[in-house]
C-alpha cells in the first residue's frame, strides 16, 4: 500500500523528471472498496464482521498489486531530486529509497525523517531521535514523537566556505521542530545564524529564517540551506532535508458510554488484514522500552471509565455514537458528559510491538470530563477521570492560540512536567502524567484554591485564626522544600494555594516556576517584590514576600488586588512611569496592611510581618519560619 512518505518522494520525482502515474490505477468499485476496508480498520481498531474482513482480504490483494506497480516506477525511473533530497548523481535514488524505507518499515512511528550530511570530524547531534544508519555520504535520522516529546532538536555542523583547501570557520546548523498539539504541522525555531528553508512547493523560492525566529512547515519535504563563501562568490549551501510526516495519533470526541465499550477498547487486535508487522529497528524498540519502563503513567489491568458506545465503524457512526470532532483543539471545548480518545494510529499498533510489552499501547487511553476548573489565556484546566490513573484528576491543558506561539508554549510545558517530575512533597501537587502530543499534564486533584475561601469570607465573619496557622506551616514548608531543590515557584498567590482542613495548604501552577534563581519568567504583578522594580530580582526571598501578601489576605488584613492593582512587568523598571506608580501605590497598601498585625499575640502574625520585610537581605526564609513555628509559643 502506498503511505505517505512513497507517495510524497514519487510525487516530487514526478515533479522533476516527469515520472509519471503507474499504469492502470484503481477502479473507482476499487477505491471504494479499499477506503471502505481501510476505515473499517482504522476507525474501529479491530475486523469487525464477517463482511469487513472479505472486504479487507479483497482489498489487500489489490493494494500489493498497487504497491509492486509503484515499486517498479521507482526502479524504472531515477529521480532527480534537485531540489528535494541533498544528494548528487546516481545516489539520488538511493537515499530516496532510504528514506521511504525508513518511515515505513524501519521505523513507523516516526513524525520526521532528517537527512544531512555525515559531518567531517564532528559528531551531530539529535535529541529523541533513531539513528537509523548512513548512505551515500548522508545520516538518515528518524524521529520519534512519544508521549514526553514536543520537539525534535538538530545540530549539524558544517564549513562556511565551500572551498575544499580552506573550509573556513565550522559553524552549525541548530534548530529545534515544534510538533503541533492539534494538527500535523510542526514549527522550526532557527537557533543558528540566517538560514533558508524551501519546500517541494515553491522551489523556485526560498524564504530567509533568522536566528530565534519561527516558520511552520506542513507536512511534505523541506530543504534547509544556508549562504557560504565559494570560489565565484557566495552560494546557497544545502545542508539538510526534513520530511515532515502526519501525526501518529488522533484525538476524537465523543459521547455516551457502556460496559460494552470497555472490553473493545482493552481487547486491541493483534493484527491487522492491511498491514502486516514488519521487524522495528532495534534502537527504535530499545527507546520505546526505556519510554514505558520510565513512564508516569501507570499501566493498570483494567480501565476504570468507559470509552465510546461500542467500535466506531461506519455501520454504526450514527446510531451507536456520536463522533463530534477528530482534529483540532478538543481538549479546549469538552463539555459534560463528553469523553476523549486518544489513540495510536491503528496501522501503527501493528507495526510497533508495543502490546507485547505492556499488554497494551501507554500513549492509548481516555479521559471523561467531569467539570472546568479554570481557564487562563495560556491554559484550560478541568477535572476528569483518566483510564490509566486511579481516581480523578486535573488534567491542564496548554493553548496554542497561533502556531508560531508553539515554541514558547511548549517550552513551557516542558519546564513544568521537569520540575513536578523532581517533586516529593505533601505540600506540592502530584504530577500523576503527562502527554507531550498534547501539551497536557495530569495533575492530583486538590480541593478548591484559596481564592475560592477568600470570596465565601469575605461575607461572613468567619474566623481564621484556626487556619491561618496551618496555612503559615504548610507554605513556608513547601517553599523550604523548593529552596533545597534549587527551584522558585515565581506565582505564588491565593488562587495558586488549594486548601481544606482535612489537606491542608498545597502549592499548585508551576506554570511559571524555575530553576535559576535569577531568571525572570514572570508572575502576577501585585504578588511581586519591591526589590523587582529595581533589579528583576526573585528567587526564593521573592516566593516569601509573595507568601506573606497571600498570608495578609488570608487574615483579612488587606483584600485581593483588583485589575486597577495590576502593572506592567516590563514597564515598572523605569523610574517615574505610571506602571512605577501603580506599583509603589499597592506597595504603600501592603505597608498599611502590614502595619495592623498584631506582632505579640501568638507569633504568627509576626512572623508575617518579617516575611514583608522590605529590605530583602534582612527578610525572613522559609525554612527559619519553619524553625520559628516549632519553637514553644511560635517565639
């Protein structure tokens, strides 16, 4: 059968030398019966009745004959990858094979094959990627896109003159390929000087990248070239060739469940009439081994939510099921009663063995949406029950609003599930998993923020003294905690705070958090120190400071900052500008507010006063707090 990367490799031979269509195509009965077997299997993942599997086995016979017809135009014909591949003469054909070999037998799964060449005395590097092997002079790189990876980073040195007796200085071609969440486009983020990139498409026009920038690249074959120094001037050097390939997975909708439903979704079939199960390249299974055996999600022996109302086939789409979308941003609009699948590709489930290994694929699975929890302008964030973790959780969700926002975001996320991944402590949310395909992470489901609290007491005369005190021990021991691991939390303010009697106080949204001291993220402007306005300055004192505003609120001397309260990070650091101002005023607030603690009545509210110490070299820390509370009478 024809894939993607044979018909898109024939299609630009085709383009070039004129290759024509292989004789005899497909009858339209044909196609029809071919796309019929095809969505039976694809969709419902297993035969189904008797019918589907005469259907398949009919149409199986025709799609090897299709396939010998396209290999043999292949070997009839050479292409002239000019402008495809970055390979000369006669070895174009080879490396052209290669490549479909590669992203069809070899490797399956893969999202992007990457063909540069074999770098003289220098090693290139690749990030989450199989070195396949290497031809005609060219490194044929495959990439693999499992549930932790959301990019694929090259690094390819290369001379910058062309001249064989000087060679000039080595430079390097660094890039890193974003995979997008929700459709099969991917991001370049060019980490080198200016390079140019073409497609299939526009060959005769190439577009200038410049350091730091980004360009989506659709699924197809990209160049990427770059300007050196030759005997008769300068000249485009080619330096690497990307073929962008569809995604691995699909993510659809859906409502209504039953008992049913639960066994077709565990009950995979081992194989499949359309695709037979080629041998996997070795580092490809070792990688995919290491994927499970460290993955943070757990691979339980049975499901606990019930998937869609029986296999979607074409027979019962309409009356079994409801599909109600398969692309783009569903984790975004899930409403109640709704479930999501995701699922591997089910030609792949075939291809890559992975069911012997687990019993079943770890990037399959559901979630049943149970109810929002918030959303910010960067993520949507909702309750749910998640086929492979026990109980509920909160899974966030991170928006890609424009696809050239996706480096970024996913940076971003990436920063997140590392350092929840380092994190042990009853204080700090559980990381229970995470799906990079996605951009998503499965987070301990926690009682309602502070934020929450605040409002309902702000009505009554609730008293919190009570609460105060374990609210004091529960923070300052999550940010001693962070300190010892060399991490600044960088948000910390009521709605980032759960809380109940029986929990107690929990850290949450690492969404901002790092694990440099001095790096300047970001934050909410109200919860910032004053030592922010002259120099950036954060860190861990900064997460105190920020604790203590929190801490002020919840005492009910100072009321939650409003939009008016809110400054501009960037513009606070000149001297005399309104967002200066805006700043020293809430400042002025907090200093009014810190004024009516009561510094001799148990020893809290003094230690809430030391925590809002305006000079940072003289305010408390989180693990003296922590010693204070432990001593008699918190003295």
């Amino acid at each position: 059968m024809e894939t993607f990367a044979s018909r898109h490799l024939r299609d630009e031979a085709a383009d070039v030398t004129g290759l024509d269509e292989p004789t005899n195509p497909l009858s339209d009965n044909e196609r029809r019966r071919v796309y019929r077997a095809r969505t039976l299997q694809d969709v419902d993942g297993k035969e189904g009745d008797s019918s589907a599997e005469t259907t398949a086995k009919v149409s199986s016979s025709i799609i090897a004959r299709q396939q010998a017809k396209i290999t043999s135009a292949f070997e009839k014909n050479t292409p002239d990858f000019t402008n495809a591949l970055v390979v000369a003469g006669y070895e174009r054909h080879r490396v052209a094979e290669a490549v479909r070999h590669a992203s069809e037998v070899q490797l399956p799964a893969a999202r992007l094959i990457f063909v540069c060449p074999v770098s003289l005395g220098t090693t290139s590097q690749f990030s989450t990627s199989v070195r396949l092997h290497d031809i005609c002079g060219r490194s044929i790189v495959a990439a693999l896109q499992r549930t932790e990876d959301v990019d694929f980073h090259f690094r390819v040195p290369y001379h910058s003159e062309a001249d064989s007796s000087s060679r000039g200085d080595l430079k390097v071609l660094e890039g890193r390929i974003f995979y997008h969440p929700s459709s099969d486009d991917c991001v370049l983020h060019n980490l080198s000087d200016t390079i140019y990139y073409a497609s299939k498409h526009d060959r005769t026009q190439r577009h200038r990248l410049g350091k730091g920038s980004n360009t989506v690249l659709q699924p197809g074959l990209w160049r990427i070239s770059a300007i050196i120094s030759g005997n008769t001037g300068k000249k485009s050097c080619p330096l690497a060739d990307v073929l962008i390939l569809p995604r691995r997975f699909c993510v659809v909708r859906t409502t209504r469940t039953t008992d049913h439903a639960k066994r077709a979704y565990v009950e995979q079939p081992e194989n499949n009439v359309l695709h037979k199960r080629p041998k996997v390249h070795p580092a490809a299974q070792a990688m995919l081994e290491r994927s499970i055996a460290s993955s943070a999600i757990p691979v339980l022996e049975r499901v606990t939510v019930a998937p869609v109302s029986g296999p979607v086939t074409l027979k019962n789409h309409d009356t079994r099921v409801k599909q109600i979308e398969a692309v783009g941003d569903v984790l975004l609009h899930l409403r109640d009663g709704e479930v999501v699948i995701i699922k591997s590709s089910p030609h792949l489930r075939g291809n890559v063995s992975v069911e012997r290994l687990t019993g079943r694929s770890p990037a399959d699975y559901q979630l049943s949406y149970l109810h929002g929890v918030g959303q910010t302008a960067a993520t949507n964030v909702f309750a749910c029950q998640h086929t492979r973790i026990p109980g509920r959780v909160v899974a966030k969700v991170t928006r890609v609003e424009h696809p050239l926002s996706l480096p970024n975001r996913a940076r971003t996320w990436t920063r997140e599930t590392t350092i929840l991944r380092k994190l042990r402590h009853k204080n700090i949310m559980e990381l229970k998993g995470s799906d990079g395909r996605l951009l998503t992470i499965f987070l301990e489901h926690l009682p309602p923020s502070l934020s929450h609290f605040i409002k309902s007491w702000e009505s009554t005369q609730y008293s919190l003294a009570q609460h105060s005190l374990v609210m004091l021990r529960d923070i300052t021991a999550a940010l001693a905690y962070l300190k010892r691991e060399g991490i600044t939390h960088n948000d910390i303010k009521p709605l980032n705070i759960a809380y109940s009697p029986a929990r107690g106080a929990v850290l949450l949204d690492f969404g901002m958090a790092s694990m440099d001291a001095d790096e300047d993220i970001g934050g909410t402007p109200p919860y910032m120190p004053p030592e922010y306005a002259g120099g950036r300055l954060r860190g861990h004192l900064g997460d105190v400071w920020a604790a203590g505003v929190t801490l002020l609120i919840v005492l009910r001397k100072l009321k939650q900052p409003v939009r008016a309260d809110y400054f501009d990070l960037e513009d606070v650091h000149n001297e005399g500008s309104e967002h200066r101002s805006i700043m020293n005023n809430w400042l002025e607030r907090v200093a009014q507010a810190k004024a009516t603690l009561d510094l001799n009545e148990d020893g809290i509210e003094s230690l809430v006063e030391k925590m809002l110490h305006e000079d940072r070299s003289k305010r408390i820390s989180a693990e003296q707090v922590q010693k204070r509370l432990l001593l008699p009478d918190n003295k």
